[in-house]
C-alpha cells in the first residue's frame, strides 16, 4: 500500500528527530557573505567608502565576495 505524501514526510521528521546530525559552522567567509548581502536588503550597502547606494543585486554580490576574499588574504599572513 502506498503512503500519503503527509505520512512520508511525518516519518522523516520522526527520524531526523532521533538521528541528531551534526551541523556544520559557518566560515568567516559565509558570514561576511551574508553581512554585505544583510546590508544590500536593508539598503544601507556603499559602493566604496561613503559612495552611493548599491542598488543591483549582482553590485552587491560582487563587493560581497570581493570583500569575503579580503578576508582570506588576510588569514593567510
């Protein structure tokens, strides 16, 4: 006999809950990631210093990233 989609998914969530699964942590590089990317939702991220407002999404993963790899050049000294 066949499950309903809803009894599939009961039983996993009932097996997730006794397999605890270890989670993984956030690198330095995912967490500036995510700041600039906060910053660009909450319209407050600068191109440069003091420079206008970014208001592209891919603006705003470039100096995402851009900045995230400063980081690791950093790391590495």
């Amino acid at each position: 006999m066949l499950s309903t989609p809803r009894k599939l998914v009961d039983n996993i969530q009932a097996i997730g809950q006794k397999i605890k699964m270890a989670s993984k942590k956030k690198t330095a590089y995912q967490k500036k990631i995510k700041s600039v990317m906060g910053e660009y939702g909450r319209g407050t991220l600068h191109s440069g210093k003091g420079g206008p407002v970014v208001k592209s999404k891919k603006q705003a993963i470039a100096i995402a990233i851009s900045s995230a790899s400063r980081l690791k050049k950093k790391r590495k000294k």
